[in-house]
C-alpha cells in the first residue's frame, strides 16, 4: 500500500499556518492504482496529489474523462 496525501477533497476543513482553511485527506492505494496515477502525472508534468485531485473533481463534476 502507498499513502497519498491529499488536498481539496475532504469534508473535514483544517487550518494552515496563515490561518486558512485547508482540506486534506490521506489516502491508502495499493501500488498499481498508485503506479497508474504516478504515470498519469508525470505525463503532465504535476505532482501525484494534484492529478488524483484534478481527477476526482472531474468524476464529480461527471466531466468527459470520467
């Protein structure tokens, strides 16, 4: 299993150092899910985090690469 931290897709809010709030989540992939998303990524050019956000937002939003 690989962990993942994650930014943008929990419902719990946090606090950063300037007082903002931040959502954050950590995930537990196995490591072919996290293989393909690291691949997927780095085809882009962005961290794993920001892909799998960018992705998730996508499938909720029911957009075209869902």
């Amino acid at each position: 299993m690989q962990q993942l931290d994650v930014r943008g897709v929990s419902e719990m809010p946090r606090k950063n150092a300037l007082g903002d709030e931040v959502k954050r989540m950590t995930l537990r992939l196995p490591h072919d899910v996290y293989g393909w998303l690291r691949e997927n990524a780095d085809k882009h050019g962005i961290p794993v985090s920001v892909y799998l956000r960018l992705l998730l937002r996508d499938i909720m939003r029911g957009g075209a690469d869902a």
